[in-house]
C-alpha cells in the first residue's frame, strides 16, 4: 500500500500552501518508504509515498501522468482484477509502459469515467487530476479497506490518507464535541466523522467528484452492502457452503498477485486458518505468521496454528513475545496515532506487523469473517434473547449478582462474571438501546458526566440513529451483522489493522471483504450464520475438512494487553502526574475533575473492573490532544 496526498488552493493568495505537500509527504513515508514523488500544476498539487509491491521498478513510480500529460494519478492500495481489466483496455488499443495496476487503473478511468469504479476488484484510495477540465475525481473502495481523509474550508480543499498529512497544511483544528463524546463510549469515532469539525472521511462505496474549475463538489455512493430483512435464498445449505468456497478460494487466488515476498497471519483461529489453507492451494511454501505470549498462556494459541501451518506445510514462524515486547511499543503506537483510537488489540497488531514486516511485504488476514457470519461472543446473546433463551430470563432476574463480582478478561471465571454482567444490562433493553449498548465501553451517561464541554445533542441523536437505523425488533440476526459491517468493521477493525500495519510499512489483505463474497453472504440466512449452538455455522461447516479438528468447537479466544498492570506499575507516573494530573484536567478544561479523579480511584481499588479500557481511552485522547493541539 501506500499514502497519498493532495491539495486544491480556492484562491491565488493561498497558493504557497501548495508546497506544503513536500511536508506532507514526508510525514506519510512508513506507508510508503521505497520512493514518492510530487505533481504541482496551477493551484492543484499531488503527493505520493510508494510501498512498492505490484511493478517494482521506477516505471510504475506516483504520481503518474498518461502519455498526453493531461490525467494524473496518486493511488493507494491494490486492484487484483487489474490483469483482466488491462487485457480489455489493450483490445482498445491502449499502450501500456508499466506493468503496474496504476495504469490500469488511470486509463480504464480515461476510457470510462466514473462508471470505472463499478469494475474494481480492490482495496484502494485514489485521485485523478484532469488538468484540461479542472476536474478532480476521488473514490474510495466498496468496503472502507483503505482509508481516505478530506478538509476543506474557504481557501483550501486537501485529501489524504492520514490525519497527520492534512496537518502538515496548518488546518483548523476545532474539535467536534459530538465526536468526542462518540470516542468517550466506543474508544474510536464512528462512521465519516473525524475528532475536527472541518474534516471527514469519505464513505466507503462513494466517489468525489469537484469541477466547474473547483467549485461544484458532487459525492455519489457507487456500492453498498446488500441488506435482507427476511431470509430469502433459495439455495440449499449444502450449495451455500460449495458457493463460499469456491467464492473465497477465487478470492484468496486474486489477493496472491505480488513481485515482492507474501505471506499470512495465521492467529490459530478459523479465519485465518482458512485463509492459509486456501493460500496454500495456490502457492508453494506460504510463509505464514503467528504470534504468542509467553506471560499470558489464556491468550496463547500458537499450538492452533502450528497444527494448521504442519498441515499445509507452510514456512511457519512465531514470535514468542513478552508483556515487555508489548510494552516496548507502546509508544511507538501512541506516537502514530493521529486520532484518538484506542482499540488496546492495536498493540497486538502493531507487534505482530513490525515482525512480520522482516520477512514479508504483504500479508493475507481473516479479517471481516466475525461481522459476516456471526463470529463474537454478542451475537450468540443477542440471539439467545431474541429467542427468550433460558438464559435469559434467569440472567434477568440475577443481574444485581453479577454487578458486584470481580471483573475482568485476564481469567475465564472473570470474563464470563463480565460477560454475564453486559448480558444483564442488555436483556431489558431494546433491540436499538441493547446495540448501542454492546458496541461500547462506556454508556451514555458515564460519559456525560465525563465530558465537560458542551456537545450538540440533537446531532449526536441523528448520528446514533443513522447508525441503529437497520437495528429493528422481530427481525433476524442479520440487521446486528449489518450494522456492525458498517461500524465495527470499518471504525474499528480496519482501521487498526491498515494504521498498525502502515505503521511498519507492510501491506495486509482482507480476502474475505471481497465484495463479491459479501454480497453472496449477506443475502443467505440468518439461521445459515448462527444457530442456539454455534456462531459461524455454515462457514465451519464449509471449510471442516479443511481444518485440524482441535481448532473447532473452542471457545473464541479474544486477546488482553495487560493495561490494568501497566497503569498500576510503569505508567501510573504518566497517569497520576501527567496525562491525568489534576491541574492538567483543569487547564485543558475539557473533563469533569470530580469524575476523572472517581475514575482514578476505582482504578487502584481492589475491584477496577473493566475500567483499565476506559482508562486507555482517556489516556490515548490525553497523549493525543498534548501532541495535536497543546503544543500550539
């Protein structure tokens, strides 16, 4: 993959920002740290940092300009259809130069405009410059892989794919108190809005396009998630499983096209697994990577995974880690986080991408397979209540139990008193109230009272409720797997992983987010995903023989960064005397003292909780807003 950058002076008198784009650049080089390049025509410039994985050679080098010199482009991310796409473009009689997706990419868009979007196989962000029309096309991929920030105020119109890029331009940055108050429940922001008010992120499925010399600004959404209230395939279950199949092999096949060395993360889990197991069809000696952690045996499943890498005969490596390894990047996280994130997996992720990276530019995950078949621990409660399971009606009556026990993920007994405890406050909500529940770490009203400013209520009701929209009584599971496609998905999973593994310049591809297979999977039913027994049902069914059997029928195996340790160890200092030192909270003026100080206090009683992820959120914002907005 790579970063890509740009900028529109509105006016003459702003033309200078235009050579802030060599700033910009320079701030994006780990996602792209073979080569880059600038274009600057009029009051339009472009910049590029290239990961070179398709084309190697300087031939396919950004930003790249057709032969007439009229169309330019900077592009992140990968097309895998592009050799299918080239051959029909050569029937044209276009002359290619480059052996690269690029200009596949840039000529299919000369030949057909924005229709050209509808043909991509791909995870990708990108921009065309047509100098001859002052015209600027911006487009996104179908399911938000790859990321895409925009800015515009009076003067400037700038895109990029990250936060810190458009930085570098001197952008206002007031903060949208919605957001915040957004972060402070989810621990990320959710759907196109960002932490400022003036920048967005492009939908996933849409284009941009500005012309009229820059003064028209039209967003088309170009794909969307097919949803199905009712379940209405007509295919048998066995034919749903050998349509998966052949659909995610065809899948695995196109996201192997590399010139650079590839490989796959293989976690010990079903998802992965599979993906390695198709991978291995198609390539000889995969190199497949797993990570463990000797100080936590409970999250420890490279044994999985070494089963699955014997099987395939993969060139198998595992990282055998410590709670200090984890530590040792901890910084290095919080430091590229340009936005307030703070998923606490991301640690994992970053670690595990910064050792693979060593051997391997590009790496296949599993990622997505959870929010299309049905994969976390909610779903099966959402389900059981649905369905008036046993359960629930005796969770119901149960509740106050569970709120007064010891809680926490660092052993099975206190994750299940945990679980039990969110599944006590969800039985008695609806369907809305009981999504929005789950989907966060804080409810509403802890983080009201935590957040000092105020925040337009009326907003963030329209955004909560675009975002529950799909969430309707009596319905099948589907509209909870739908909604968390859009939210989860995007916001949180793919953020993470595109972010931790730009961080350390590898590329990760998401076989199972072809939308090909997302869109067969959305229409086939519910009870097909998730029945009174198994969540994923058809997709283990699918893929039985294909997998060691120890790896089926085990509990899902979630993973826990040691904060609470940390924050009453090596980083209480940080918390007490810094980030959360109380003349600090009272200076920024943007939390409540008496509640950051209640939040502290739990914190070091004998009793936390799941506080440690709350904690984390503060503490990310914290490290955040002192390195964005303090130092101004």
């Amino acid at each position: 993959m790579c970063g890509i950058v740009g900028i529109i002076s509105l006016n003459d008198n702003n033309k200078k920002s235009l050579y802030k784009i060599n700033d910009a650049i320079s701030v994006l080089s780990k996602r792209g740290p073979d080569n880059n390049g600038i274009y600057i025509n009029k009051n339009v410039a472009l910049g590029h940092t290239r990961l070179s994985v398709i084309d190697t050679s300087d031939a396919a080098s950004q930003p790249f300009t057709d032969v007439s010199g009229r169309y330019t482009i900077v592009f992140n991310g990968e097309i895998y259809n592009y050799k299918e796409l080239k051959k029909d473009l050569i029937k044209k009689g276009i002359v290619f130069h480059s052996q690269s997706d690029t200009e596949v990419l840039l000529y299919l868009f000369i030949s057909e405009g924005s229709s050209s979007v509808n043909k991509l196989n791909g995870a990708f962000a990108f921009a065309i410059y047509d100098k001859v029309r002052e015209y600027l096309f911006i487009a996104r991929d179908r399911m938000g892989i790859k990321p895409l920030l925009i800015y515009r105020d009076k003067e400037k119109f700038i895109f990029s794919s990250e936060m810190k890029a458009l930085l570098a331009f001197d952008i206002n940055k007031d903060i949208d108190n919605v957001s915040l108050y957004n972060y402070l429940q989810l621990n990320y922001i959710p759907t196109h809005n960002t932490i400022f008010k003036n920048v967005k992120r492009l939908k996933s499925g849409h284009y941009l396009e500005i012309s009229n010399n820059f003064n028209t600004y039209k967003e088309t959404e170009y794909y969307k998630i097919p949803y199905y209230e009712n379940d209405i395939t007509s295919y048998s279950y066995n034919n749903t499983k050998k349509e998966i199949i052949r659909i995610l092999d065809d899948s695995v096949k196109k996201r192997l096209i590399s010139d650079v060395p590839l490989g796959a993360f293989l976690s010990g889990g079903i998802d992965s697994s599979i993906i390695v197991a198709l991978a291995s069809k198609h390539t000889k000696h995969l190199n497949t990577f797993s990570i463990g952690f000797k100080d936590q045996p409970l999250f420890d499943e490279t044994r999985y995974a070494q089963l699955v890498a014997d099987k395939y005969k993969t060139n198998h490596t595992r990282f055998i880690l410590s709670n200090d390894d984890l530590f040792s990047v901890l910084y290095n996280v919080l430091e590229y986080i340009d936005e307030p994130f703070a998923d606490s997996s991301a640690l994992a992720v970053y670690i595990l991408s910064k050792y693979t990276q060593k051997h391997v530019k590009v790496a296949l995950s599993g990622d997505g397979a959870d929010e299309m078949f049905g994969g976390y621990n909610k779903y099966m409660a959402e389900y059981k209540i649905r369905n008036k399971n046993t359960l629930s009606k005796l969770v119901k009556w149960t509740s106050p139990i569970w709120n007064n026990l010891p809680q926490s993920r660092n052993s099975n007994i206190e994750n299940k008193i945990r679980q039990l405890s969110r599944f006590a406050k969800g039985v008695n909500l609806s369907e809305k109230q009981r999504y929005w529940l789950w989907c966060g770490l804080t409810d509403e009203k802890q983080a009201e009272k935590l957040l000092k400013l105020e925040f337009d209520k009326n907003e963030y009701i329209k955004r909560k409720n675009d975002i529950t929209k799909n969430i309707k009584p009596n319905s099948n599971i589907n509209d909870v797997l739908y909604s968390d496609m859009h939210l989860v998905l995007q916001n949180d999973m793919l953020t993470k992983v595109d972010m931790m593994s730009m961080a350390n310049s590898l590329e990760v591809r998401v076989p199972f987010l072809d939308h090909e297979l997302v869109n067969y999977v959305s229409s086939i039913p519910s009870n097909y995903k998730i029945d009174k027994s198994i969540r994923k049902k058809i997709l283990k069914d699918a893929f039985k023989d294909y997998l060691p059997k120890e790896i089926y029928n085990r509990p899902k195996q979630g993973f826990e960064v040691p904060l609470l340790k940390w924050f009453r160890t090596e980083l209480k200092p940080m918390i007490i005397n810094e980030l959360l030192d109380e003349n600090f909270i009272i200076e920024q003026n943007i939390f409540n003292l008496d509640e950051i100080n209640k939040l502290k206090k739990r914190l070091f009683s004998n009793n936390p909780k799941d506080i440690h992820a709350q904690i984390w959120g503060l503490i990310v914002f914290q490290y955040w807003w002192k390195k964005v907005i303090y130092k101004d």
